[in-house]
C-alpha cells in the first residue's frame, strides 16, 4: 500500500496536545501565542496518517464492545522480539521485557529504584528536557557530560570528561538517549561499547533510551547498546512503539532488563501495570506489519529534511543545520543572526506563529537554537519556513536569497 504523507489531516478537535493544547502549552511557557493560525511543529508525534494494518486491528478490537483489563498473550512478545531481531539483529528473550505506559515514567522509576535522594546522574546536554525533570524532581543531581560540538555541527562525546565524572563517588547512573535528542546523533558501536565499558568498571548503572532508534537516514545502521556491550548487567534498555509508528497516545514502552535482580527491583518499584487492549493490538500490529509504511515513511521524512536543508540554505543561509544521522528532529543553529535568544523566540513564535521548541530547554548549550520536529506533510512545513523566512529578512546583513522550489 502507498501512503500519501502530503495529506493534511485536520487534527483540531481531537484532543490533540500539539492542535488542541492551548492551555497546557502556554502553561509550559512554550509559547505567549497560540491561536487557530499557529502551525505547531514543537512536539515529537507526528501529523501523518498510521499504518492500515494498525487501523484494522484499533478497528478490531473496538467493535469487540468489549474493553476490560488484559493481559499480554505470546503474540506480543513474540512481536517484540521478532522485531528486534530482524531490525536490528538483537536477541532479547521474552522475560527480559517489562512493559511501561510510557518512556519518562519507566526513567523516573528507574532513578527511585536504583538511586538515593542527592545522587549524581549523568547526561549529555543538549538533551530532551524530561531527562532533566526526572533527576531534578526526584532529588538527584544533574551531572552533565555536554556533548563536544565541531565547526559543521556534528556532536561527539568528551570520553575524557565522561570518565571522569563516572568516577566520582557520587555519580550512579547515566542516561543515555540513542539516536540523541535533539541533535540527532547515532552513536556507533565503539562509541557505545566504550561508554558501556567505562560505567560498568565504575559502578554506574545505564538507562538507555532508545526510542528513536528505528528512525535513522539511509545508510545509518542503528545498534542497540546492550547488544554490543561486554557486560549487560547494568544496562536498562527502553524501547517503544509510540515514536516510530505515531502511537504515543496508546501508551506502550517495552523495557528490556537482562539482570532477573534489576529486572525485579524495577518491577517493583513501578508496581502492576496493565496495558490497554489497544496497545497491545497496536503493537502487535505495528511490529508484524507495519515495515512497509515505516520505509515510506523514513523516505519521507529524509525528503522532508533535505528540502528544510535546502531551503535554509537559499533563504536563511545564517541558520547552520545538519541532517541528523537518526531522529526526525532537526536542531537550528540561529548564532549568525547576532540577536538574543529572546527575539530569535519572538521572531518565530509571536510573529511568524510557528511553535518550534526554544533550544535553551535542552540546556544552555542550546541557547541560540531551536528544535523542528519534521514528520508533517510538507506542504504545512513549507508554510512554516515561509512565515518564519519574512520575519528574519529585516535584519541587517542577512542574505534573503531565492525562493526554494517546492518539492
């Protein structure tokens, strides 16, 4: 089947937090305008339309009538285990998997179980803002190992100061997100097992977040942390549905623990979890049939980015971008303009109304930037580069340059 991701669905009206969620976002302090004309591309789910065979089996599993609590069958497991394998050739065995409603609340859990109040935990800012809230909110520290950025924009790890600070006595675990959010780095294999190496010697257990990891650009092979490294006894894997199929409202995270000791305190800790019958239809679904609209959809969004790129490029020539090696999530250098934070802000949200995500919630490593979640139709991107390119041409020294063609 061929999906037609230029279509515009309209999503007002249905409980959208990205269409609907005045409040809340304003709330959040990510926007003071928020109106019927704002295009909203801040939030990583997308604007296209899901797998048939997932539709079918939503559909299936409505018409039921019927919607009590479940349990997981074999078929589930099975899914998620044959997926693994052939996507990314890692064996996992099914009682390793413990399900979550979700990928930040299994982070939370993680950090109560496996650490004490005024521990240190490690990240690698600029990264997702919930890392942050997840340590700060229950008592821990932020122990931040900032990625190294060169002239291109390309992002690598300081392996000096991640040692360093994995040997301090204070610092327990270290979350990992792979393919990176925001700046969309895929780490390779001796990156990972080096990283792995050094938290294993020093004591530091690992959560991996791993969500984005079947959303890489052609050519990039994505490799699961745990399946290369020595040792797994201290490696939490988080895997998920929501991200590569746009399901994050079905609520559907996959933990992979090989330790039965950690396996068993997370359990614990998290306490019983049932997951929705449509979840588990979803995942059952998405991860037996849903291959051939995933390689539509990473040709699409590779489309998508090359004409951002393109278009940047031609009509903003200041902004600096990278395509990203994983993710559909660019991360927009706004530097050369030679203005604030705050008006960069402005200029995009007030004025242009397009909601993108201020750089500077992924730490002040990303003060001039912002983060462009990309899987919408293009035409509703081309629209939003469009507005956002007017408000930029009035500043002195920029080059205006030549409309992109459409594409």
């Amino acid at each position: 089947m061929n999906y037609n991701f230029d279509e515009i669905i309209n999503r007002r009206g249905t409980y959208s937090l990205k269409w609907d969620g005045e409040e809340l976002i304003k709330q959040f302090g990510l926007t003071e305008r928020y109106d019927e004309d704002t295009i909203p591309l801040f939030t990583a789910d997308m604007d296209l339309p899901v797998p048939q065979p997932l539709v079918e089996a939503l559909h299936k599993t409505v018409d039921h009538r019927i919607y009590g609590y479940s349990v997981f069958p074999d078929e589930y497991f099975d899914a998620i285990q044959s997926w693994m394998q052939k996507r990314h050739d890692w064996k996992i065995e099914k009682e390793h998997i413990v399900y979550s409603p979700g990928t930040v609340h299994a982070l939370s859990i993680a950090v109560k179980a496996f650490t004490n109040a005024e521990d240190g935990i490690m990240i690698q800012r600029p990264v997702y803002p919930p890392f942050t809230s997840v340590i700060e909110g229950n008592n821990r520290h932020v122990v931040n190992n900032a990625l190294k950025k060169d002239d291109d924009g390309y992002y690598s790890i300081d392996f000096e100061d991640f040692e360093a600070k994995a040997k301090e006595d204070n610092t327990k675990m270290f979350i990992l997100c792979n393919p990176h959010n925001p700046t969309g780095r895929n780490f390779n294999e001796d990156e990972l097992k080096r990283m792995a190496a050094i938290c294993h010697n020093h004591n530091v257990l690992i959560v991996a977040d791993e969500i984005h990891g079947d959303l890489l650009r052609r050519g990039e092979k994505f490799v699961p942390m745990a399946k290369v490294a020595e040792h797994t006894d201290h490696i939490i894997t988080c895997t998920a549905i929501n991200k590569t199929f746009n399901v994050a409202g079905l609520h559907c995270t996959n933990i992979i623990i090989s330790d039965e000791e950690l396996r068993t305190k997370f359990s614990t800790e998290m306490g019983m979890q049932l997951a929705s019958p449509f979840a588990i239809a979803a995942l059952i679904a998405v991860y037996n049939e849903g291959e051939d609209w995933l390689e539509q959809l990473k040709d699409y969004v590779d489309g998508t980015m090359a004409y951002i790129k393109e278009f940047l490029a031609e009509r903003m020539p200041e902004v600096k971008v990278a395509i990203p090696e994983g993710t559909y999530i660019m991360w927009l250098d706004f530097g050369g303009y030679g203005i604030t934070a705050e008006e960069i802000h402005d200029r995009i949200y007030n004025k242009a109304n397009v909601l993108l995500e201020d750089g500077n919630m992924f730490g002040e490593e990303g003060e001039f930037y912002q983060r462009i979640c990309t899987p919408s139709p293009r035409p509703l991107i081309e629209e939003a580069l469009e507005r956002i390119a007017k408000e930029f041409e009035n500043i002195p020294g920029v080059n205006i340059g030549t409309k992109v063609n459409n594409k």
